[in-house]
C-alpha cells in the first residue's frame, strides 16, 4: 500500500467519525427529548394519582359522616319509639328473636 492509499484511507476514516459523531450527537438529542417527554407523562400521571386519591379521600370522610350522622338518627329515632311505646317494642323484639331461634333451630 502506498502513500497515497493510505492517505485515503485516512480521510475515509475521518468521515465516518465525523458522520457517526453527527448521529450520536443526533441520537443523545432524540434520547434526551423523549426522556424529557416520559418524565412529563409520568409527573402528570403522578399528580392525577395523588389528586383521584385526595378526592378518594375526601369522599370517604363524607360517606363516613354520612353514615354515622345517619346511625345517630336512626338509634334516636328507635330510642323514641322504645320510650313512647315500650310494650310493642318488646313485642316486636321477641318476635325477631323467635324467628332467629327458629331459623337456627332448623335442620335440613
């Protein structure tokens, strides 16, 4: 090989580093973007999640309330039944109970 192919060789070599040094550089950029767009998508998932979760939250505080306002209602509601009629209470509770007992008692 003489001086001259080599020399060639040389420039050729030079090229394809240039040129492949234009693709990383090209590939790092495309790398880069899409990451940048990923950590996005994943920090506004992410804040969707913790909102839904807050909201999850706070509706189940309310149902909780809800639902003890409305045990407190009914307890009072019976409490007063109990007191204005005490006989008839206790009628209808033995009633339950019998049929529990008789429900139970049963054998198939």
């Amino acid at each position: 090989m003489n001086k001259q192919d080599a020399q060639k060789i040389d420039e050729a070599l030079a090229l394809l580093n240039e040129a492949a040094k234009g693709q990383k550089d090209a590939i790092s950029d495309l790398i880069t973007e899409k990451y940048a767009n990923l950590k996005g998508t994943v920090l506004d998932t992410e804040s969707k999640l913790e909102e839904n979760a807050q909201e999850g939250i706070e509706r189940l505080k309310a149902l909780k309330d809800a639902a003890a306002d409305q045990a407190k209602s009914t307890a009072s509601h019976i409490d007063q039944r109990a007191h204005d009629d005490p006989w008839k209470t206790l009628g209808w509770t033995v009633l339950g109970a019998l049929a529990v007992g008789v429900l139970i008692g049963r054998k198939d």
